[in-house]
C-alpha cells in the first residue's frame, strides 16, 4: 500500500490576497485593543497611586520592612589587635605624599623664577 503526498489546499489568486487581508486585518484590531487596554490599566494605575493615601501608605511600608528586616551579623575574628596595621598607616602616608606631590609638580614654576610675567 502505497500514500500519496498530497499538497495542501491553497486558495488560487484573489481568494489568496483576500485572506491575507483578513489576517492582516485581525491582527491590526487585536493591536489597537492590546494598546487600548494597555492604556486603560495604565490610567487607572495612574490614579491609584497618586492619591496621597496610597503614597503615605506606601512609605509607611517602606520603612516598616527597613525597620524589621532582620540585619545579617558578621563575625569578626578577634585577633587582639586594636586600632591599623603599620602597612595601613604606611599606605596611608604614601597616599598623601603622591597627593602632595601631585598638587605641587616639580618645574612648574612656583619658585621665584625670572619667568613672573608680572
């Protein structure tokens, strides 16, 4: 037994350019409603939450979950050793010494040259 492919019905010419409209055009209304309810939701979404009630209420929230939310706790290892470290204060002092430098460049002229076009 023997199964022949058969193609597809296929509307010939005109038949062809007049569903392709309709299609078209469905697809054109089901997005002029999606805008539409788009914008309706949006409006009263608007509405809502500009009251001055909601707003208040909103903060409130806010700050109540800040206020509760438990904080994570880090465990510092006490190593016995209060206050820097020497490399901290070493680094520390090299940070201020390049901005120092950096502030005061060497050959820019804030010596008393001759060069005072004053």
């Amino acid at each position: 037994m023997v199964t022949e492919e058969r193609e597809p019905v296929r509307p010939k010419g005109a038949a062809l350019g007049r569903e392709i409209d309709d299609v078209e055009a469905r697809l054109y209304r089901r997005r002029a409603d999606v805008r539409a309810h788009a914008g309706a939701v949006g409006d009263r979404l608007r509405e809502a939450m500009s009251s001055p009630l909601t707003l208040v209420g909103a903060a409130g929230l806010g700050f109540a979950v800040a206020w509760f939310y438990p904080r994570r706790k880090t465990e510092i290892e006490d190593t016995g050793e209060q206050g820097t470290s020497v490399l901290g204060n070493i680094m520390s002092g090299l940070n201020l010494a390049g901005l120092v430098m950096s502030l005061f460049p060497p050959g820019a002229g804030y010596a008393a040259d001759d060069t005072d076009p004053r």
